[in-house]
C-alpha cells in the first residue's frame, strides 16, 4: 500500500497494490474494495502490451 495524498475532511487516499493488500482492507473496513480492484486489475492485464522483444521476467512490470 502506498501513500497517495491528504483528501478533505482530514482523510487520507492509499493506493492498494496486492490482491491480499484489498483482501484486507475489504475485511477490515467491512465494504467490496477487493472485488473493485479485481475488476480494474483484470481490465488493466487485459488491455497491457509488453513491448516487443522484452525478456520474460520483464514483460510484467510495465503491468504496474
């Protein structure tokens, strides 16, 4: 989880990065963050090129 910015009314935006990371805070808050974040994570694999001719073990991290 990463820090984002100070929103109003003295809250605090995160970036989730992890499937496990919206696990928790779905279990924590009590609400569907998790099932937001597959979604977006799912259509984000989906429409991801890897550059052409990039090895293996780096083709992923564009991705990010």
């Amino acid at each position: 989880m990463q820090y984002v910015c100070d929103a109003p009314g003295g809250k605090t935006w995160f970036r989730l990065e992890t499937d496990a990371e919206a696990e928790a805070e779905s279990a924590l808050m009590r609400h569907a963050v998790d099932k937001y974040f597959r979604r977006h994570l799912a259509a984000a694999r989906e429409s991801y090129r890897a550059p052409a001719g990039a090895p293996a073990f780096e083709r992923d991290i564009g991705l990010k």
